[in-house]
C-alpha cells in the first residue's frame, strides 16, 4: 500500500511552469522515414506507431507476441494510412532475441531515423529474464539498452536519426541499488523494482546524450513520459491503483503524444524529457518535463552504463571514437 501511496503522491508531486498545445497537427512529415517501435503492439507503443504511419513513416513494430503483433498491424492499415507497417519478434527479456532481431535489421534496412524504446512491464511479480536479470529492469532497461547498441551503427549512418525512451514519473521514487541491482539479496518490491528501472532509462538517455556530444555525433537522444495514461500496463498493479487509472487517466492516443513530441519535434534537443503540461505533468499536451536530480547524477550515470554493458556484453561504438570504454 505503501507503493500506491507513493505513486499517487508522485504524480501532484512535480512543479509545472506554463503550459503547451502542441497536438498531433505538429508533427511533420513523416514520409521517407524508417521508424521501429518496441511494444507497438498495444497501448502507448501502438498509438505511436498508428500516429508515425498516419503520418506516412515506414514503420515496424517489435514485440514477442506474433498472433498480437499481427492483429495491431491489421488495424493499423485498416485506417488506411500514408505510411507502411509490418510487425517483428523482439522479446526484450531475452537478449539473444534482442540480438537477432538488431542483426535481422541491420541486414534488411539502410537506414532508421527513429528508435521508440516504448515496451515494458509494471509492477510485476518477482520472475527473471532468460538471462536470469529481475524482470522490470532485464525488459525496461538492459533490454533496450542492448537494442540501442545493437542498432547504433544504423542509427549513425541516418541523417538527422533520433532515439526516444519512454520513462515514467515512477522514476521520481527509483533507486538504482549497485548491490543488488536484480533483487538477488533483499526483499521484492514490485513498485521499487519498477522505478529502478524507469530512473536507470533516463539515466542511459542522458549519458548517451553526453556520449554522442563528446564524440560530435549525429544522433539525438530525448526521454518522454505519459503522465497518468489508462492503458493494460497497468494490470499487475493493485486494484485501487487501476480503477484510480480508468477514472482519471487520459486514453492511450492521448498519452502517446508526448512520445511523438520527443520523436519528432525538430526543436527537440538531444537530453531533453517530454511529459503532459497539466495536472502537475499528469495529463495535457506535451511540453519540457522535469528532469529529476538523481537521474542527472553523472557518477551514478556512468556506473550504470558500465553495470549494464557487463551484465549485456553489448558495447557501442562509440568507444573507439571518444576513447571511452563502453
């Protein structure tokens, strides 16, 4: 209970200066480019991929559930959309299955101008990974961050390329436990383990960000959240919590928006965090988010990045042009 009470503070918790009306009108053009969606089979990930598609991006979406995966891509052109959108197997929890599909990529596609690490669990009972990682931060975090790495040389050779991570308030109340980080040791905390690994997301972003700016690289790294959001995530989480969520949250598509903003917006820069503008960043248009003090913790951010290329075997490249290790 403690959890809930925490996560509901949180959310009224968070200073907001000003307000946005940025809508979906405001994303450009989308046509020409190439865009992969982790979780782009539902919720949040599908509303994204819907709204790159109407926007006439060639889109696909990565997900472990094939018979889930096709019927998104079903309704997805029945809409009739601009843009093109097939589906691929990625189930983030496993990262030899993160391997083949950057390596299937990476032979099939010239170019990818947008990364969306869009797919996680929540609250989950205490289970491991294929690689025996606790499963919130295996899937959240060193999944994507494997991802990310596998598909970085892509990512390089596209003009104007982006990668977006979708985080959460939740991580305002995350902990990033070098002792423990898979929960080997001390008691399960389903709400605990769930805002390590949303803190440990905007910590990647922000040291790739620092990363690439050392090594002048073209590749801009944004971090979103949806505020309250109603979507399935949400279904390990306590009962009150989710008809909380049915009440006052705000419908997936609506929630989705702050994702398109940070993948989209030509104004975005590299490092920026993108969160709805009302309701102390509950729900609103997209607009600058907060950024939370222990995620801009540089020590700690650089650690993580070392913790998570060991416990991966995933290195970028951009070691060797910047002479950092990792």
């Amino acid at each position: 209970m403690t959890e809930v009470v925490n996560l509901v503070y949180l959310t009224t918790s968070v200073e907001v200066v000003g307000l946005s009306s940025w809508t979906l009108h405001d994303v450009p053009d989308q046509r020409g480019r190439s865009v992969i969606i982790t979780g782009g089979n539902t919720g949040l990930g599908f509303q994204t991929a819907s709204m790159f598609v109407d926007k006439g991006a060639d889109v696909l979406i990565a997900c472990r559930d094939a018979a889930r995966a096709a019927a998104a891509v079903d309704r997805i052109r029945a809409r009739g959309p601009r843009g093109t959108v097939r589906a691929g197997s990625l189930d983030l929890a496993d990262l030899d299955s993160v391997r083949a599909f950057a390596h299937e990529v990476l032979a099939g596609q010239e170019r990818l101008d947008a990364l969306v690490n869009n797919a996680a669990v929540m609250w989950t009972p205490l289970a491991r990974t294929k690689q025996g990682f606790e499963s919130q931060f295996g899937t959240n975090h060193l999944g994507h961050f494997a991802l990310t790495g596998h598909l970085l040389p892509l990512l390089l050779r596209t003009p104007g390329a982006r990668v977006t991570t979708v985080t959460s308030l939740a991580q305002t109340q995350g902990r990033i436990d070098f002792e423990d980080l898979n929960w080997r040791t001390r008691p399960y905390s389903t709400g605990a383990a769930y805002g390590q690994s949303k803190l440990a997301n905007m910590l990647f972003v922000l040291e790739l960000d620092r990363r690439l700016r050392a090594a002048a690289l073209d590749l801009t790294v944004t971090a979103s959240h949806p505020g309250w959001t109603s979507t399935e995530l949400t279904r390990h989480s306590p009962a009150f919590l989710q008809r909380v969520s049915r009440w006052i949250g705000m419908r997936p598509d609506k929630g989705a928006l702050t994702t398109m903003r940070a993948a989209t917006d030509p104004g975005a820069p590299g490092g920026s965090y993108w969160g709805p503008r009302r309701l102390f960043e509950t729900k609103g248009h997209p607009g600058p988010a907060r950024i939370v003090r222990r995620a801009q913790d540089t020590a700690v951010a650089a650690r993580l990045w070392a913790e998570s290329t060991r416990l991966t075997g995933v290195g970028f490249p951009l070691a060797a042009r910047t002479g950092q290790t990792g």
